[in-house]
C-alpha cells in the first residue's frame, strides 16, 4: 500500500514511463483485496467466538452491522477532512467519492445483514450441539454464492448495463462511475469489491469449525492450497479465446483476476500464519503486527503525507531514488507510530511519556 501511494504520488516526468512504476502499480492491485478479504475472515472469527460464549446469532450480526455503519461513518469523515485540506481546489463532488474505507464498511454491513439473514428464526438456539455449524456452513455456501455472483455480475455493471437511472453518486457504488462518463478503476464500488469480503466469510467460516481449530496448520494449509487452484483456474480461464463479455478488461472487471486475486490472498494467509507461528513475529516485534493492529490509522495517516497536505515530498517531481528514500522513511514513521498507538492505547498520558506498561499488567 505505502509503496503505491507514494511513488504513483510522487514521481514525475520520465519515471512515470518506466517499467518500475508499471511494476508498483501492479503491487497496489493486492492491498485492497487483502483488507476486504481478511474483514470477511474477521467477521466469521469474531461470530464463532461470540457464539461461543453464548451470543444470540442475531445480537452478532447487529453488531456487525454498527461496525460497519461506523467505519462507513469514519470514511465520510475522511473525506471532509481531504475535501478541507485541499481547498481552495477541491471540488465539492469529494465529498461523495467511494474509497476503500466506505466499501470496507458497506461490506461490513453487507455480511452483517447476510449473517441477520442466515440466522432468521434461530434467536437463543444457535449455541445448541450441531446448530452452529450448521449455521456456519449455511454462511459459508451462500457468502461463496454472492461472492461469485458479484464477480460475475461486474463487467456488465461497468460497461452494457450500466444503472444509469441512478444518481452519479448512487452509480457511483455500483460501478465507480463518479462524476464522469465511465467507471473509474481507482474508485471501489460494491462491484467487484465486496465479493472480497463475502469469499473471505467464507473462508472464515472454514477456519473457525471445529475440524479446523483442531488443525490449524492444516486447515490454513487447504485454504493456501484452494487458493493456489483459484489461481490457475483464473489464469486458464483468461488464456481461453471464448470470452462470456461484450466488453472484456481483465485488470478491472474480469472475473478471472477476481479469481487469481482471491488466490494470492490465500497464498498470502499461509504466509502469515508461518510469520506469526515460527517466524520474526516470535522475536518480540514485528512490524507486520504492529501495523495491522492499528491499520485504520496507519491508513489514514500515510494518505495524507503521501498525497495530502501533509506530503513530505513535493508531489509529481521525484525521480525514483528520492521517492524510494520517501517510501522508506514513511514506512518506518508508520510502524513508529503503530508501535506508539498499540502501547499507550487507554493509558494516561503520564504513561505515554515513561512508555511504561501499567502496574501488574500482564506482558
């Protein structure tokens, strides 16, 4: 993510031509997969163990729902803040563009809404033998259905079928069509985006029963192992000279790359299981961790010194060494600020200066 932000923000003239920033922005193609995928994974770990505790299924996808409702509440709050810092050029239409932090929360909602949906009728009986996974197989099977429709559904919503009955600013989380004549592929609507978030459901749904939580090692191994044949399906599907669209772009609305995406993404998983089971991570500090935990923040933050008023290199005139130095340095600010905000969390301010953990806290 750091790496896209800044370089498509800072590099200018020649290096704007060359194959290291087609290769970037090729790397910025996974992040906002990732980040919805691993919502989808969130949601089914938070759902398994809140059941476990004897939550009602419908108490669960309520508070999924207000999670997502207040993150979407944090993006429109994003966007004021960018509309604000970039007066007196920014335009009024700002305010209403969809980014990934409006899709993460829409997503959230989306699957609350699902879960709500799945486990209609249940109330208290959930959390009897059987129930659960029956529930849990139920979401799994039809957050895979969405997540294939979605997909499927793309490349018209963006080219021949367009809904533009709608409003640009309803359209606009159909297809990212904004203000302008066509879909914006630097935007994230609902189309292909949360079918992210419903396949990593799916794939949390899997990782939280009890098959897998007896084999975790194994079962994040099955998921890296789908993941690979997702792939090579979605990469055999794009080599075959039939194609189902009237319009066909691969990098943005194919449902091939939506498969191979969904594929690095699993490989991804297995990778940081190892990271966090026998890798740095167990060496005490891992910037890796410290990131994701505070990920809302870090996001919001790195926007702003990478294309907001805050940048800490003059946009569009960096050659590439001067805009990798950038890159490295906001890097470590970022894994600076995550590790300050994990360990002062709560504490008092007293606290914050002596960067001493609380008395009898645990370690």
């Amino acid at each position: 993510m750091f790496q896209t932000h800044c370089y498509d923000s800072w590099l200018g003239g020649a290096a704007r031509n060359t194959a290291f920033f087609r290769w970037t922005r090729l790397g910025g193609t996974i992040p906002a997969p990732i980040f919805l995928f691993l919502a989808g994974v969130a949601v089914a770990l938070v759902a398994g163990r809140a059941m476990q505790k004897g939550a009602p299924p419908q108490q669960i996808a309520r508070a999924t729902m207000r999670r997502g409702a207040q993150i979407f509440g944090l993006a429109l709050l994003f966007r004021a803040q960018e509309f604000l810092l970039g007066q007196p050029r920014a335009p009024w239409t700002d305010l209403l563009r969809v980014d990934v932090l409006n899709i993460i929360g829409a997503s959230l909602v989306l699957l609350g809404a699902l879960y709500f949906a799945v486990s209609w009728g249940l109330a208290h009986r959930a959390v009897e033998s059987g129930l659960a996974e029956r529930l849990r197989a139920r979401l799994a099977v039809l957050a895979l259905l969405l997540a294939a429709a979605v997909a499927l559904a793309t490349p018209p919503l963006w080219t021949t079928h367009r809904p533009r009955w709608l409003p640009w600013y309803l359209e606009s989380y159909i297809n990212g069509v904004h203000i302008f004549d066509q879909p914006q592929p630097y935007l994230f609507p609902l189309f292909p985006w949360v079918a992210f978030a419903f396949a990593g459901l799916a794939a949390g749904c899997f990782l939280v029963s009890p098959w897998a939580r007896r084999r975790d090692f194994l079962a994040v191994g099955v998921t890296a192992a789908a993941g690979t044949a997702l792939f090579a399906l979605g990469f055999w599907l794009d080599s075959q000279p039939q194609q189902l669209y009237a319009v066909y772009d691969f990098w943005h609305t194919s449902p091939n790359f939506f498969l191979m995406r969904i594929g690095m993404v699993n490989g991804l998983m297995l990778a940081g299981y190892a990271w966090c089971r026998w890798g740095p991570a167990l060496w005490g500090f891992s910037p890796v961790i410290e990131l994701g935990r505070q990920s809302l923040l870090v996001y919001w933050v790195s926007v702003q010194m990478a294309y907001g008023g805050l940048s800490i290199l003059r946009k569009r005139a960096q050659d590439i060494p001067t805009a990798t130095a950038g890159v490295i340095a906001l890097t470590l600010a970022m894994i600076a600020l995550a590790a300050f905000r994990n360990r002062t969390k709560g504490r008092p301010f007293r606290e914050w200066v002596s960067w001493r953990s609380p008395v009898g806290a645990s370690t």
